[in-house]
C-alpha cells in the first residue's frame, strides 16, 4: 500500500484508521483559531473600530489557506503529526503591539513576518537550527513537555471558563454555587468535566479515539442540555459570511499586501523618524524570531517525546524537515496575509488519539480546507468540549517531569523554572528562556563555567536581549 509505504505506518503502529481521527482530533482542537484571528484583526476591541482596515473575512481565509498549506506541507515533508496556523500570542503581539502599539501599518508588520520566514527557511537550511536545540540543556529538554503540558491544560481550563481572572488574585476558579450564579453559566463547565472524565476512562480502558469521541460526545451533550436554559437556541449566533464575499476580501485586502503595500514605510518616518524606524524594526523581528523559533523547538519536542519519535540520541526525528516546513509556513502566512504561522502545542491532542505520522497532518489540513467553505459550522463546536480535550493532553505530557533530577538545584531550579514560567507567563518561549538564563547563572557561580556550550551563551544573551528590548 503506496500510503503504508510513505509515511510508514506499519513501522510507526498506525494506520490510516487511526490518522485520520487523530487529524480530525487535531483540527477540532485547534479550529477556535480561524474565528479567534479573525476577530482579532478585524476587530481587536470588539467595537466596530477595526483600526488595521482589514476585514473578518479576509483574515479568516487568510488563517485557513496558511493552515492548510503549513500543515499539509508539515505532513509531507516531515512524515510527523504536526498541524500549523497564526500562532496565538503572537497574532497579539502583532495586532496589539506591533500596529496599535508602534504604528506600524497592517501591510508593514506582514513584512517583518516575511523576513522571519526568510529568516528561518536559512537556519534550517545551514542546519543552525538543529544546532540551536543541541545547546538546550538537559534540564530545560525535560521539563519543556510537562511545562507546555501544563500551558496547554491552564489554555483549557481557560476556554471552559472554569479558571477566570480576579483583580486580586489573577485567576480564581469560577463559582458553580446555582444559588447565585444563571445555570447557562454552569453548564458549559458540567460539560468540560464530564467530557474530560469520559475520554480518561475511556483510554483508560485502552478505547481508541477517545478524545474524539469525547469531544463529539460533550458536543451533543452541550446541545442538549441547552434545552435546560432559556433561550439558549434563539441567543446563538453565527457569522454567516458567505465564501465568495470573504474570498473576495482576502483577495482585495490580504493576499499579496505585504508586496504591494508592506514595503512603503514613509507614514511610519513622517511620524517617528527613520532611526526609530530602524530600532522598531531590528526589536520586533527579534522578538518574533525568538518566540516562534522556541515556541516550535518546545512543542515538536514535546510532541515527538509523546509519540515515541525521537532518535536514539533523544532528538525528534525529521526535526529540520518540520522546522524547514514551520519556516516555508510563516513566509506563506505573510504572503497570504497573516501573523506568524507556527506549530500548535493541540497537535499533542492528536498524537494522543494515535497520531505517529504525517498522514495526521494530511487530514487535518483537509479538515481545514473545507473548513474555508463552512465557517458558521466550524463555529459549532463549543469551546467547552475542545477545553477538556486540551487539560487531558496536558495530563499526558506531565510524565517527563519524572526525568529531572530534583535532589541537584543545578539541575531542579532551570527545571522547575522552565515548567512554571510557560503557564505564569502565557509563554512557551519565557519558559525556555529563565530555564536557560538560570541554567547558565548557576552552572558560572558553580564551577561548571567551562561545561556551558557555545551555542548556549549564544541563546541565552538572545533571550536576555530580546527581555530587555522587547517587553
């Protein structure tokens, strides 16, 4: 069988079965970002202001072409169960800092995302960037997965609702008291946890697809225990563009915007000067640089050390393919008009429905195709589900924490810093980064000075220049 044969999935323990729910468990995972990037462009305070002249349609082709193209191309070139689109806290960091924040111009910020594409696309080829991941110390490499898988679990606790912001404390847990709070509030939460004890069982008693089914399952649950709240079916509402109009306005408005617009920066100088012109571009590529680079480095690691992917030297296999195809993404992503394109940390949703190959990718990406066609159905599954979906995956990435070495501070603090930074932050890159500065403080005050690689020093004054510049 020619599939069989290309992406080895007799060797890996799969089959083709098997891919396809973990594509589809990948991408329901994952499918909030064409809404949420939508919305963040178009309309990034929720006003009507839409300050970056870009509209809802236009981004949301713009998300769903880059996904589909980066996680296509991941599946094919790298044979590993990656998936891809407009990273979150980057498309942030690009709508809120980077145009509203120092005025740089919708199509201006596109071209910085361009050159970092460009930028990596290098690294890889010269193979710096494996490089790169063989200056990350023990101690950081082990706790980066139970660190994301912590990220991950607190992101879904989040979109469930069931972890709120408090002006005093910064996050509280949500009341479920039905004496003072509507029950349309509570239900949503009785759904993650439900779902989230389903799909535990379920794998528990080895059920494959579990996250699946579980998320299929809180899906009708949600709908109908929505006949126990009050209006709960008039009160919903989808944006029903339709595919031509939003085709149309990726076309006028995003595609090709970073070649016929990106380039012209004499709005930005008349107003601050070329000199803060050239500060604000050489912070902000390397902020963008050094988050995507990490963000990606964390997950593909995490992801690979979950599906049982790394060498025998305990590095992901096909690593520079699937950092090559993360790379070629972003420089797709500002062609088409989006934020940096990066790899998601939900791709471990599919890896733990029994994704081991680049045939998850391939289906998720066609998931994401047709999703371009039907945006008011993506919309249709509640973030409620996907949110238990999310905090199971983080369970099952806590297992490499066992690896540290807790009885050697040298050892447990750039760990321990490292796994608690990447939630506290909303981070994956923070997290590596006080794993690594600390890692090299302490090794320098310890006798270990000439232990620290190259490349190391390398990283770490990155991230302290990156610190002090950018945030």
């Amino acid at each position: 069988m020619k599939l069989d044969r290309f992406f080895k999935l007799s060797e890996r323990g799969t089959t083709v079965k098997i891919e396809f729910i973990a594509g589809m468990t990948t991408f329901f995972s994952m499918v909030y970002i064409l809404m949420i990037n939508a919305n963040m462009f178009a309309d990034p305070f929720s006003d009507g202001s839409n300050p970056l002249g870009v509209s809802y349609g236009a981004i949301y082709i713009a998300t769903a072409i880059s996904a589909v193209l980066g996680t296509t191309l991941a599946g094919l070139l790298s044979n590993m169960p990656l998936a891809m689109a407009s990273g979150m806290g980057l498309n942030a960091f690009f709508v809120y800092t980077v145009c509203l924040g120092f005025g740089l111009s919708y199509a201006n910020a596109l071209v910085l995302i361009f050159f970092e594409g460009l930028f990596f696309i290098l690294l890889t080829a010269t193979g710096l960037r494996k490089k790169i991941f063989e200056a990350l110390p023990e101690a950081v490499l082990s706790a980066m997965p139970s660190g994301i898988g912590l990220f991950i679990a607190f992101l879904g606790l989040q979109n469930a609702g069931i972890v709120i912001n408090n002006p005093s404390t910064c996050v509280d847990l949500a009341s479920f008291n039905l004496l003072v709070k509507d029950w349309s509030d509570i239900m949503p939460m009785v759904v993650t946890i439900c779902t989230l004890l389903a799909i535990a069982i379920m794998s528990h008693k080895k059920v494959r697809g579990s996250v699946l089914i579980g998320i299929i399952g809180g899906m009708a649950m949600y709908y109908l225990l929505g006949l126990t709240v009050d209006g709960f079916y008039a009160n919903m509402s989808l944006n029903l563009i339709s595919p031509v109009e939003a085709f149309q306005e990726f076309g006028q408005e995003s595609f090709l915007a970073v070649f016929l617009k990106g380039f012209d920066f004499s709005e930005f100088i008349a107003k601050h000067g070329i000199g803060n012109l050239a500060l604000t571009i050489a912070t902000t590529a390397l902020a963008f640089c050094m988050v995507d680079m990490f963000d990606t480095l964390g997950t593909l690691y995490a992801a690979c050390e979950r599906a049982d992917l790394l060498d025998e030297k305990g590095e992901p296999i096909n690593m520079n393919k699937g950092m090559l195809s993360d790379a070629i993404a972003t420089t797709i992503g500002a062609v088409c008009g989006t934020s940096t394109v990066t790899t998601f940390s939900e791709v471990n949703a599919g890896v733990a429905a029994g994704g081991r190959s680049g045939l998850t990718s391939v289906f998720c990406g066609a998931f994401f195709f047709v999703a371009m066609f039907l945006s008011p159905i993506a919309q249709l599954v509640p973030s409620c589900t996907t949110a238990a979906a999310l905090i199971y995956v983080g369970i099952l990435m806590m297992g490499s924490i066992r690896k540290v070495n807790w009885d050697n501070l040298k050892v447990a603090v750039p760990a321990f810093l490292t796994l608690a930074a990447m939630p506290f932050t909303y981070n994956i890159s923070y997290g590596i980064a006080f794993g690594m500065i600390s890692y090299v403080v302490i090794s320098c005050f310890c006798g270990d000075f000439k232990k620290i690689k190259g490349g190391t020093w390398i990283i770490t004054i990155l991230f302290i220049a990156m610190l002090l510049l950018t945030h």
